[in-house]
C-alpha cells in the first residue's frame, strides 16, 4: 500500500492512492480533517466486513447506516479516548444475533483499522435494527 499526498496551500491536502484522491484539510474547508478520515476509515472497514459476514450469513438487509463518534485528549497529541460505533441496519428483528456477531468479529478479528485504533482507544458499539 502507497499513497502520495500533496500539499496545497495552509492545511490543505491532496492525497492520491492509485488513480483515486481525496482531500484534506486540517481546517475543515476544502476537505475532511485527518482524525475525521481516520473515524470514516473504522467505519468503512468494519462496515466492508458486516456486509461480507452477513452475505454469507444470508441475511437480508439493507439501509446499513454507521456512526462513529469520539472525544479528544485535551493534551497533546490529542488522541481519542473511547470510541463509540453505532450500527443502524434494516432487517427482521430476529436476525438482531446474527447482526452482533457479525460487528462482533469485524472489531475482533477482521478489521485492521479497529485492530489498530484499540490499542489507544477502547470501542464500543451499539446496533439499531430499523423494521
């Protein structure tokens, strides 16, 4: 894996992998903040994870939704300190075990990103089933 990043101009940021780019920006205006992209990154790895777990699971569903939120260290560096996951998903009520064991092994031993995040900050998690 390899990226190249590019600074535009203040805190602004162009980072390239392969032919895909995406922009950052420690101010927020023409992009995401780093520490943003790293919450978007647990979520877009664990939610690639839940998808392949329930598909081979065979349960339906649909409308995954997944909130990552977190608060900061006041000293620096200005880590997170615990994380919390919310995974909103439509499906039948009963599939709601099947959903927890799915997120159970993407935070435990699928997603890398969790993998990495943890060894700072505790995750937790919750799911809402959506009828």
């Amino acid at each position: 894996m390899k990226t190249k990043t590019i600074w535009k101009k203040g805190h602004a940021f162009e980072s390239w992998q392969e032919e895909n780019s995406i922009h950052i920006d420690g101010d927020r205006i023409t992009g995401n903040s780093p520490k943003s992209l790293l919450l978007s990154s647990l979520a877009g790895c664990s939610g690639i994870d839940v998808v392949d777990i329930l598909e081979k699971m065979r349960v339906e569903f649909s409308d995954l939704t997944i909130d990552v939120e977190t608060e900061q260290t006041e000293e620096h560096p200005r880590v997170f300190k615990d994380i919390h996951i919310t995974y909103k998903i439509k499906t039948a009520p009963e599939n709601e075990d099947k959903v927890k064991k799915a997120v159970e092994l993407s935070l435990d031993k699928y997603c890398g990103v969790s993998a990495m995040l943890k060894k700072n900050s505790p995750i937790h998690f919750e799911i809402i089933i959506k009828n």
